[in-house]
C-alpha cells in the first residue's frame, strides 16, 4: 500500500521528484582570449540607422551634441562597444567618399538604390562617423568601395583619413577641420562582392583585391586588410580566395543570417509558434558549421593562422514590421532574439582561436538592433541586454564548458540544446552565462568547477517569448536580479533557471 501511495506521488508530482539535473562543468582555463572586438557592431545607411538613429542634425530639437542623439550615445556608451563598421553592407560599394566630406550645403544628393530608393544627403559622412568613434570610445572600421570605385578613389580616402603628411588630400582634411589623422586599423576591401557588391567570380575578386591592397598604403603602421568570404556554402569561394590572396589580407569575413523561413517569406518578428521558435534557434546554432568547415579550409592555406576570421554580418532577418518601408528592414525583437545572440556568443567564444571580430547587424533601427527609436523615444531590446549582460566576456581568457545529461529539441533544421554554457575569467573573477532554450519548463543547472561566492547574478527572461519592449512599455524585458541558486558544499552551485532565460553569474 505504501508503495502504490509513493508511486501515485511521484507521478502527481513530476516537478518535485523527477525534475531532470542537467550539470555544467566548467573546465580550467584555456590559452584563448576572447577578443573584445567579437561583440563589435554594424551601422549602415539604411532605413533609419543612421539618420533618426545615430545622427539627428545640430539643429534637430531631439537633444544631441554636435548633431549625435544623446540617448543613443549613452546607451551605446554603456556597452563598451569595441569596434564598428560603416557605410555597408550593400550601401558601401555605392558609397564615393568626397560626396561626404567638406560644408554640409555642398555635400552631394544620391539615391540610395539598394535600400528603399531613399534620398541620402550625406551629411553624415567621413568625418561625422569617425567622430562619432571618437565619442565612442571605439575602433572603426571602414568598409571600402570596389564595386563601383576605383582603387585610386579607395587609396585617396585611406590617405585622407590615417596619413600626416602634407599632401593635397590630407591638406583637404585638414581645410575640413580635422589636423591630424584618425586612427583607422580596419579597412574592408569590397563587401559581398559575390552579390550586391559587383556579383563578381571568385577568381575576379581575388584578382582586385591584390590590386586595391596594393594601393591602399599603410600609413598609421598597422592597417588590417579585411577581404570578402562567398556566399552561405560556397566553399569554393573561400578556397579560391585563400590560394589566391593568401597573407596579403588579414581578415577573412562570412556574412550569416538566421532566417526562419526563406527569403521571399522570412517569417514574423513576433508573431510564430513553438516550431518556428526552435527552427530560428537550430538556424542560428547551424552557423558552427559554417566556420568550421571555412576555419578547415583557412588552415589549409593558412598554416600560421595569420588570417583571422571575422563574422561581419550576423543576426537574425524576419519580415519588416506591418506599414514599414520594406527597404528599410526595422524589426522588433523578444526574447528568442536574446536567445540567438547569447548562443551564437557561446560559438564565437569557442572559436575565438580564429574569430577575432564580429559585428552585429545593425546597431539602430534595422534587423536584429540595440536600439529602437521613435522620434525623440528610444527603447531598448532584448537583444542589447544580451551585449550589456555579455560585455565582462570582452577580452577574457574563455573557460570551456561541458554539459552532461542535457535533453534537445529536433526540429527539421536541426537539435537545439535545452542548456547552453559559456564562461571566461578576467582579473580573479568568473563569469558564467547559462542559457535555457526550453519554451515552457525550468531547469535545474547543477555548476561545476567554480570557486568562489556568488557576487552577482541577473536573469533575462520575459512572461512569454513574444514579450516585446515598445516606446509605451519599454521595460518588459531586461535583466533583473536573480537570486534562485544555492550552493552547496562540494563547490557546486543549483541554478534554477526560469523558462526561456538567460542567467548570468559573477563569481569572485
């Protein structure tokens, strides 16, 4: 009788007495840094990016300084941005620098064809964006035109902006306002020059880029040659380019969207179900592939790992919001985007041997961004709770992570890890973040190999998964204390993660 009254219990009460343990060890350190410059960002001119997003105008009543909004600025601030990349994308080999440089009157009116159709003024130019760095606190990088320049026109604007000497373009800089050179390391040669950057062979675009580097000289002592990676697949491509250019460039870069569905129906930023949720996290996670079977084919060439590889363009792309301009590509995002950013971080923190940088697409307004803006309103979405909450990661040496007892969810495009675990160390301290993918249950996270007390913990997590920010209700979603662990005596920490969550640990 006992044992049948026991038996009735245990199946009445699954979430006391079955709950399943999944336990992540975190292993002693590694040799590898996790550079700073992988939680980079991308701003293009597109849609409202830049113009509503970045740069408002000195005479805009929005507040700003010398033309920057100043929320954007702060909130941007905050995350110790590392590195980010300007004009394009697509807009970059549209791009002719001196349309933006000199008196905001005489700056040239272009059509921006790639996006919308959208008339460009350009006075957000050059200066303005390398400026803006400055404000920062952050690295540019500069993405070159080779589609539709010259290599002369690439070689001129280098100059412009790195060199001191008295030549007649550094003295128009000067003439301008700015004495003395900026600091530009990065510099990409081309951008997707397999499509919309001049829908160009393999073969061809090795060929001009040994020309363009030849001609964009390095005058600061330590400019990094970035060149362009084929098409999601195309393998091919990177073979060519790695035997044909080889060391002449030091960066390598891959482009890698998470779509849901397909690119003539993408699918909804906030409307999908169960499935589609767990077919966006499997998309994204497919990415390791990609850069393993593109590092496999590096090394080939490459056997001193000179060249690093970068993911320039990564986030998630659904179906514009209702009544916006399709060209502009302005998304909302919830929690499943907070998901794709942390785990795609736990991949590029893995391979962090050889991904030196990446950068979001976009930093405002357009595809998986920071920041929403509305007029003088700004919100902020899940996904820069991510980049807050992930920033301690920045420059620390990776702990790598193994996790026992973990259950998946397979989807059509792949298995999606119901616990996900990524962890670094910097000056004594470590830092965990745990992922639970799991749409509707808890989970208990046993933490091993850890020392230390717990100084601080935060949880983001939403009532559901389609839990948005909006300029009405901008804290919906955002990190909050978290307090539901315990630690026991053999060095262990029980985490009880909420569903759908992402919990962070400092451990000192």
């Amino acid at each position: 009788m006992k044992k049948n009254l026991l038996s009735c219990i245990l199946f009445l009460v699954p979430s006391l007495c079955l709950q399943a343990q999944v336990t992540v060890t975190v292993e002693p350190a590694s040799d590898q840094t996790i550079s700073a410059d992988i939680y980079g960002h991308f701003s293009e001119h597109l849609g409202r990016c830049i113009y509503d997003g970045i740069w408002v105008g000195p005479d805009s009543d929005i507040p700003n300084k010398d033309g920057y909004r100043l929320d954007v600025l702060e909130a941007l601030r905050e995350l110790h941005i590392p590195v980010l990349r300007w004009p394009g994308g697509c807009f970059a080999d549209d791009y002719h620098w001196q349309d933006g440089i000199g008196p905001q009157e005489n700056r040239t009116l272009i059509s921006n064809n790639h996006w919308g159709g959208t008339m460009e003024d350009n006075s957000f130019g050059t200066h303005e964006f390398l400026d803006y760095c400055e404000l920062l606190g952050t690295k540019p990088y500069v993405s070159g035109n080779v589609g539709s320049g010259t290599p002369e026109e690439l070689a001129k604007w280098v100059e412009y902006m790195t060199s001191n000497s008295q030549s007649t373009v550094v003295n128009q800089r000067r003439a301008n306002g700015r004495d003395e050179a900026w600091d530009v390391r990065y510099l990409g040669i081309g951008n997707e020059a397999w499509g919309c950057g001049g829908n160009m062979t393999a073969d061809y675009y090795s060929d001009l880029f040994r020309r363009y580097s030849t001609y964009t000289r390095d005058y600061n002592g330590h400019l990094y040659r970035v060149a362009c990676g084929g098409i999601v697949g195309d393998f091919a491509w990177t073979e060519t380019v790695m035997r044909k250019v080889g060391t002449m460039m030091d960066g390598y870069s891959l482009h890698y969207y998470t779509i849901p569905n397909n690119w003539d129906h993408k699918g909804s930023a906030t409307e999908f179900d169960e499935n589609e949720y767990y077919v966006t996290l499997a998309k994204a996670l497919n990415i390791e592939d990609f850069i393993a079977r593109t590092i496999e084919i590096m090394e080939k060439y490459d056997t001193t790992r000179h060249i690093d590889l970068i993911i320039d363009e990564w986030g998630t792309w659904y179906d514009v919001e209702p009544g916006t301009n399709p060209g502009h590509l302005y998304q909302q995002a919830t929690m499943r985007d907070a998901l794709v950013a942390a785990l795609s971080f736990d991949i590029f923190h893995r391979y962090s041997y050889c991904i030196t940088m990446a950068n979001i697409a976009q930093t405002v307004n357009v595809l998986q961004s920071m920041i929403l803006t509305d007029g003088p309103r700004m919100v902020l979405t899940p996904t820069y709770h991510v980049f807050n909450l992930f920033k301690v990661h920045q420059n620390a040496t990776w702990l790598p992570t193994s996790i026992e007892d973990n259950t998946y969810t397979s989807v059509a495009d792949g298995r999606v890890p119901t616990i996900a675990a990524t962890a670094s160390a910097k000056e004594g301290k470590t830092h965990v973040a745990l992922i639970n993918t799991d749409l509707k249950k808890s989970q208990m996270v046993n933490l091993q190999g850890v020392k230390g007390k717990v100084v601080s913990a935060q949880v983001l997590t939403a009532k559901n998964v389609h839990t948005t920010n909006t300029f009405d209700k901008p804290h919906e979603v955002e990190p909050k204390a978290f307090t539901d662990y315990k630690a026991s005596k053999q060095s262990t920490l029980s985490v009880k993660m909420p569903p759908c969550s992402i919990v962070t640990l400092e451990i000192f």
